[in-house]
C-alpha cells in the first residue's frame, strides 16, 4: 500500500478573487492549499449520468458522491454516502442506510429521494455509466424508504454490484427538477454542479483549466485542501519540468522517459504501479475497409508487436482483449503475433487481396507512446500495400468522432483503465454492441459475443463465470475486432508534500483528492 507525504461555472467575482486571477505558480497564496494537477484531457461534461472518459471521473468523484466508494489495494468498498449497507440471501435485495451528515452544495441533505431520483434518471438516459447495471436495474429498481434508506431490488443477480456503485453519483433531485428543460437537465448539468461532493466548480478556462473549490462547511472528514486546479498540459515533457519547479502537485499522463528523466528529481515520488490498464487499436468494423474481417485477421498479423512491447518501457503484451490477472483470463488461448505469410494469406481472402488502400489513424494528442504505436502500424501494414493517414486528436474531438461510425478513424487508440476488478467492466464496456459510439467501443457488434457477455455478468458461480468468459475471448480473438496492444504500469508523478495519497488499482489517475493535505 502506498501512502506518500505529500455549480456552476463562475458566477461573478467571488470565485475569481478566492483563486486570485491568473494564480502565480507555486500555487499556495495567502496561506491556502491549493493542489494543482496537470494533465492533458480536457472536461468537456459535467453530467455524472452522460460523462465518460478518465477527466470527467475525476470531477465527479470529487463535486459528487455515490452510495458506495472504493479504496486501497486491492480495491475494497467502502462508506459514501450509505454509512452502511446489507445484502438479501438470494442477492437481489440491497439495503442503504445513508449518512445523516451528507449535504448537498446548497445545504440541503441528500435523502433517499435523491437516490432513487438519481437512479432513476441515469437509467433513463441510458448514457454515461449506465451500462455497468444494463439489464441489473430499471428505472423503478431503486425506492426510497423514508428519508435515510434506500432500497435496491435487482432484476437478477449481479455479482459485481458493489464494485461498480462508486460510478453512480448522486445529484440534487431538486436542483435538476427545477432546470429540466426539455433534455431532463442534460443541458443544465453540462456545465454545472448539483452534487454533495468536497468540490464545487470555480473558474473554468477549456484548454487551459478546471477549478474546484472546497465547500464550505464540508460533511466529508478527511484533507487540508481549500481548492484544486485541473491543469491542461498538453506535453509530458512541460508537466515534468513543472513538477520539478514545484508548479504542479500531480502529473498524471507520464510516460517511461519521463520517470526516467525524473528519478533523481529532488522532493519528486515517482508512482509506477500495476494495474489492468490496457492499451488497444480498435478497428472501425462498422464503416469501411476494416468491416472485412479478413482485411482485421490480415492488420492483426502484420502488426509489429515486438516494437511496441520495445517501444513501451516497463510493460507486457496483452494476450486477447481481457487483462492478464483478471478473473476469468484464458491465457492459453492463441493470440495474433507478426506473422507476415499468415497476414498476406488473409489480405489475399479480403476484399482488397493487393492492398492499395490508406486507412486512418486516431491517437490522442499529448501521447507520446501512442504516436511511436501509430508510426509502428503504419510500417507494419507496408509490406501489405497499406498506407496509414495518423492523425493527432484532442479528447473532446475523439468524444465527438466516435458517435458515429462514418465519422470514426479506421483505426482508433485508446488505453482503457476499468472502474471495477471484474472482466464484466471490460468485456461489457469494450465489446457489447449498446457501447456503441462511445469511446469504449465505437463500433464493434456482434450478437454472440453480447450474448454471452450478458450471460456471464449475472452469472454468480465462479466456474460457469470462468468457462463464459473463455468463450467470450475465444469469440472476440477470432474475430479480430482489435488489435491487442500492451498493459503498462499505471505511471505518474507528484510532490512529496502531498500527504495522504493512497494508490488504488482502479481508475487510478481519477483520485479523489478531498482525502489529501499538502504538508
């Protein structure tokens, strides 16, 4: 376990004074704690019920709350705002008990109204995280019992309920009624807060910054911060050099030459821990060339696996689309590895038996070790006749490409980091067909795989869990949707003086930051 030392968009000038303009670096004026982290992904949504992607998780797990939180090594459920919870004997009955002390930002208590308003409204949308409790809970699953119990009646059983309840954030029931407009407040939440977090929003700068502020009189027990910037910066490189001059606490997006280039950095703690992050390049199986799939068995052999692993600092190849060391992982199972007579025997069974064709490339900009992945597909599918048009992406501008598969890239790089321990977060998020036009999975579909990826997150004995998910890999390896790329270790960086910080395998780089001090 590592433990370290170290509502809106503003609404006139109170918010701006309480950060003081342009904020000279280091941050920390007028006595106030002011953590800075840097990272290269922009906010582009403040809803809890439609936001994806690692940036928006890091807002709401510090302005909102769930039922449920998750902490530590290895990931343990713990109080949010339910002080407790229990469990029926068939496991289709969960009941809550919230905190009496929570509150929301504009002081009114979070009841068991909230809860169920909240759930109620996610489901609803069918965004955002709803797919974690797809065919778990309906809109009518989560009731109110009085003003401080909840009561959860699932569909069927679900094994991993608590593991994915710290991603259902509940918001101010009253607050969104009276801005509902005619998108059940999607428009409202777009760019304000209705939450009982630590956090509230201050200043907000696209490109540039994200400020939170703590709230007063806050009900969460725990940190000396008063405020938080989410600093875009869009080089590793520019956040390594700010956090040796002590102007950021935190760079999140490093890479293996940054902590190398860091490792004698004074009053620097260097966080390199393994998690189930894994790095894949999705295929457009929708729209295009890539709908062949002899033309995906083709790039799947032609890609040069060895450079990217060379090219990767400490890392592992995947060995199919679950991480190594997850349950229900069939490592036994053959994977695609650079095998140039097999690639050209597929390309020659496709569509487009010599080539001749460009396909285009996503990365996200920033990504240094995306851009070296990219260059390395563009050499491999060489040999095939094959040009690669790469092309460098800010994440707003990915968010929107893949809502629809005539406007997704051919090939499409993402690192994928799980907000629960269990192979239903990867292989519902990833390769279940209502993913589609989310970033997860842009586009693949297959009724076999939903199929059984449906059967094994209800299935609660483990051995009929373990022979599911083998089936489901067996399936998605033949059919080529990706290429699997590598697992990297999680990699980031911050100053000593940050106190109280405690790794947590899941959606590591979404910290919640209300728990920590600066010393």
């Amino acid at each position: 376990m590592l433990k370290l030392n170290k509502r809106q968009f503003l609404q006139g000038g109170l918010a701006a004074a309480a950060f003081g303009g342009a904020l000279p670096m280091p941050v920390r004026a007028a006595g106030r704690n002011i953590l800075v982290l840097a990272s290269t992904v922009d906010i582009p949504n403040f809803d809890p019920h439609t936001a994806t992607g690692y940036a928006p998780q890091w807002l709401f797990r510090n302005t909102y709350d769930p039922l449920v939180r998750v902490v530590g090594t290895p990931p343990t459920p713990t109080p949010g705002l339910a002080k407790s919870w229990a469990q029926s004997e068939d496991g289709l009955t969960y009941t809550f008990e919230l905190d009496p002390a929570a509150k929301f930002h504009d002081g009114t208590p979070v009841t068991a109204r909230d809860v169920a308003y909240s759930f109620a409204r996610l489901l609803r949308l069918k965004q955002g995280p709803a797919w974690m409790l797809s065919g778990i809970l309906d809109e009518e699953s989560v009731a109110a019992d009085g003003e401080g119990t909840v009561v959860m009646t699932l569909r069927k059983p679900f094994a991993p309920l608590l593991s994915v309840l710290p991603w259902m954030f509940v918001v101010n029931a009253a607050e969104v009624e009276a801005n509902l407009g005619s998108d059940d407040g999607q428009s409202y939440l777009m760019s304000n807060i209705a939450g009982s977090g630590a956090f509230k929003m201050g200043r907000v700068l696209p490109g540039d910054r994200y400020e939170l502020m703590r709230v007063e009189d806050d009900w969460h027990q725990g940190g000396n911060l008063d405020a938080a910037i989410w600093k875009i910066v869009r080089e590793s490189s520019t956040a390594r050099l700010m956090l040796g001059r002590g102007e950021i606490h935190i760079a999140l997006d490093m890479f293996a030459e940054d902590m190398e280039a860091i490792k004698d950095t004074p009053n620097v703690v260097r966080i390199m821990e393994p998690d189930y992050r894994s790095f894949t390049i999705k295929m457009n199986t929708a729209h295009g060339p890539l709908m062949d799939k002899n033309l995906r068995k083709a790039v799947s052999y032609a890609y040069n696996y060895q450079a990217m692993l060379e090219s990767s600092g400490p890392a592992e190849l995947m060995h199919g689309p679950l991480p190594q060391g997850m349950f229900g992982h069939a490592g036994d199972l053959p994977v695609y590895r650079q095998d140039l007579d097999k690639a050209k025997e597929y390309l020659a069974q496709s569509a487009y038996p010599e080539g001749g064709l460009t396909l285009s490339m996503h990365h996200a900009s920033g990504y240094e070790n995306q851009r070296r992945w990219a260059l390395i597909m563009l050499e491999s599918l060489k040999p095939l006749n094959i040009e690669v048009d790469i092309r460098a992406m800010v994440w707003p501008d990915v968010v929107a490409m893949v809502k629809s598969p005539e406007t997704t890239t051919d090939f499409f790089s993402i690192f994928q980091s799980p907000n629960y321990g269990d192979p239903d977060n990867t292989a519902f998020a990833a390769y279940h067909s209502s993913r589609n036009g989310q970033w997860q999975n842009p586009t693949y579909a297959n009724p076999e795989v939903d199929a059984v990826i449906e059967a094994a997150r209800s299935e609660v004995d483990p051995e009929a869990r373990k022979a599911l998910y083998r089936s489901f890999q067996e399936l998605v390896i033949d059919d080529a949707p990706d290429v699997f790329g590598v697992m990297e270790l999680r990699k980031f960086a911050m100053r000593d003086n940050v106190e109280g910080y405690e790794f947590c395998p899941v959606s590591a780089n979404t910290m919640e930051i209300w728990p920590l001090s600066l010393g």
